[in-house]
C-alpha cells in the first residue's frame, strides 16, 4: 500500500499542539470506535471503483483513519467510514471540542466567522450576479454566515447537527435549526443560493445530500461550495502539509477537477471554481466528466514531501508543471526578472516559452496589446509576481477575457 511517506503512518502522534480538551475528546472518540459504539462501514468511490490504495492512516490529530485514493479517477476519500447514526452522533458530542478545541461557541469566533462570509456574498454576486433572495446554508454552526447574509439584505436560514451551536445562533434571533438536509427538505421550502461553506467534504453520501440540495434549489438557483483545497497547498494553506489538511471528519478531499467531476455526476453544472476552492454551480445535465488522474494526484504528493513545506520550491513547481503541459511557443511569462529566471531554470524544455515580459516595465494592458497584435496568439499567460500578483491578475483577467488565452497565477486563484 503506497502511503505518501513514513509520516503518514499509524503511530497515534499528532502533527499539532492539542489542547487537553482536545485530547480529552480524541480519547473519547477513540474509545468508541474500539468499543464498537460508534461503527464503520465500508463504500467505493463515486466513480463505482474498488481499486483504492491506502496513502495514509491517521489524521493530523493522531486518529486512527485509513485515507484512500481511487486508482481509476484520483478522487480522495476516507475509507471506511462512520455510519450514518455514529457520524451524527459524532458531530454533536466529539465534534465541537475536537475540531473546534472550545467548550462552547464563543461570540469572539461568531465575528471572525462573519468577516469570511462577506468573501462568500461578494463570490456568489460576482460569479452567479444573486444581489438577493432566499439564501439556506447547510452546516451553518453558529450562523454566522446567515447573519452576514441576512444583513446584505437576503432572506437567509441555516441548518446544523450541532445543538450548542444551532442554540447560540438562534439566541441571537437567526432562523436556525438543529436538523439535516433530509429533514429539513420535508418542509418542502425552496431556495435561491444554498450554501455548503467547508461541508461537503463532510458528507457520507454526496450522492443522497446533493440530490436533496436539487430538490430544494429553485430552477436558476446557484450553489456556493468551499471546501479545502489539495492543490492549494502549493499556495502555503495547511503549511504546504497534506497530514495537516486530513482530518477524521474529513471524508472527501477535493481537487478543483475532482470537485467538479463529482458535481457533474449528479447534475450540476460547474460557472466558476477554483483551487482554493471556492465555487458556484447551477443545476445542469449528469455528466461522466474524467477526474485527475492517480499519477497525476500521486506526484503532486511526492512534491510536496521533498519540497518540505518550502512555499517558493512549491510554486516554482506548480509554474513549471503548467508550463509544461504546453507546446511549443504557446506560454508567456508575465513577472518579476527574478521569478520569471527561477520558473524558466526550472523547465527542462523551454521551447513552449515564447517570450516574456518584466511586470516593472510593462503593464497588463501593454502586455495584452501586445498579444492582440499577435499572428499567433500564445495559449498560456503565466503570470508571477509576487509582490502585486492579485492586482495585476484581477486586471489582467478583465483584459483577457473571451480572447481565447488562459491565465494562470503562480500565486493566488482567489478569482
């Protein structure tokens, strides 16, 4: 069984500094997996494969968990997994202390947590154009997205399987319940935006919830995911570590790719996401859309353990990888002298290079007239620059688009 590397392995040490509440209640959970309380169960991958090979068996708390990778798609997924009843169970008794390491909900995470939400409403105008309308949010903790909602003017509701959580929103006058999809379905209430804030991941069966979610989203409704990133870590989320980013709650682990294949599946059709991820979708037609492949989601890992954690390493990679995928004379390298000679250094082929610009000389809008006056107009503008790289992308992005050149950034994909 290929596991990433030694330190993947089950040796129940953790990989952070827990609290004694945390331990406390990784102790409890543990005991009752041994204990047969809570009970596992086996599954396949959503491509329908059994052919699944184990690449680590704890998570970063030192939890006792086998997570797979399908040989035939590449999508990662914990395997087994809790039953429906011991995983409900879970989140309402181990959940909050373990994952969250407070004994109660606190109104100092409440603000933070609606500081975020303010990224999702701005996301879902942008990508989706919803300036209002009916807004429910599954997996809402304490509300703290629906009060940012219901304050941009959306009428806006949450639902979550934690009491304490569900308790401390409603006491701030939010329209909460303690309940799941299912259930909450039977009230027969459609919505405009439903939003999966960090929560699909979490899902035992994304086949039943997002069949639940279509039934329960207006015809032109949009819906919102984020979910941990695998490729973000080249962007530094988790320290670049992937043991960081596992988690026993965890049950799926997504690449943009493997996201929207999925969400393809069961009939929703992909307007924007990205590595981050953040995404929108609308329903669509079932699709058979091909994930990453195992090779493919395998070297990356091996990457990211000989880079260590060293973000410049990561992203100089992530750039030469895009780079070469390319042909001969489609990418053009937009950037700081200095980053543009390490990207270049690293590409064993630069024939697919057909020129470059200094980010300090030239402006997106020369470099995209530049392009225009092109005979031959490059397929790829790659964009590093470190010090300004999310203003001269988001201009960039206007500049460019429907003209055919795809844009990547070494550095962010927050657009």
């Amino acid at each position: 069984m290929p596991l990433i590397s030694k330190r993947f392995a089950n040796d129940g040490e953790p990989i952070l500094e827990l609290s004694e509440l945390q331990k406390k209640y990784i102790s409890i959970f543990n005991e009752k997996c041994r204990s047969g309380e809570y009970k596992f169960r086996k599954r396949s991958c959503e491509c329908g494969s059994d052919d699944l090979d184990v690449i680590a068996q704890k998570d970063r708390y030192g939890i006792p968990m086998d997570t797979v990778i399908c040989r035939n798609c590449g999508l990662i997924m914990t395997n087994p997994l809790l039953d429906d009843k011991s995983n409900n169970a879970f989140y309402d008794n181990e959940y909050p202390f373990i994952y969250r390491a407070e004994e109660v909900p606190s109104e100092e995470m409440f603000l933070d947590g609606k500081k975020n939400a303010e990224f999702i409403i701005s996301f879902i105008r942008k990508h989706d154009g919803k300036e209002s309308g009916s807004v429910l949010e599954i997996g809402c903790a304490d509300g703290r997205n629906v009060a940012a909602f219901a304050e941009a003017g959306y009428d806006a509701c949450g639902i979550d399987l934690s009491h304490r959580y569900v308790e401390f929103g409603k006491g701030k006058g939010l329209n909460l319940f303690c309940t799941d999809a299912a259930s909450f379905e039977k009230e027969g209430k459609k919505f405009d935006i439903i939003v999966l804030n960090h929560v699909l991941e979490h899902f035992t069966d994304i086949g039943r919830e997002i069949n639940i979610i279509d039934r329960m989203l207006n015809p032109e409704g949009c819906l919102f995911i984020s979910v941990p990133g695998v490729k973000a870590l080249t962007f530094g989320t988790y320290a670049a570590d992937f043991l960081r980013l596992l988690q026993n709650a965890h049950i799926y682990n997504f690449t943009k790719t493997s996201l929207c294949s999925v969400m393809g599946r069961y009939g929703f059709e992909c307007i924007f996401a990205n590595e981050m991820i953040s995404s929108v979708f609308r329903k669509g037609s079932p699709t058979d859309q091909k994930n990453d492949s195992y090779d493919d989601i395998m070297k990356y890992f091996r990457r990211l353990e000989e880079a260590g954690g060293n973000l410049r390493i990561l992203l100089i990679s992530r750039a030469v990888e895009k780079i070469s995928s390319y042909n001969k004379g489609e990418v053009l390298l937009y950037g700081t002298a200095k980053e543009l000679d390490a990207i270049v250094q690293g590409v064993s082929d630069v024939s697919s290079i057909m020129g470059f610009f200094y980010s300090d000389i030239k402006s997106p809008k020369e470099v995209v007239d530049y392009i225009m006056r092109l005979g031959k107009k490059p397929k790829c503008l790659v964009v590093a620059d470190i010090r300004q790289n999310n203003n001269i992308f988001a201009g960039l992005s206007e500049l460019i688009k429907g003209k055919e050149v795809e844009l990547f950034s070494v550095y962010s994909e927050q657009f």
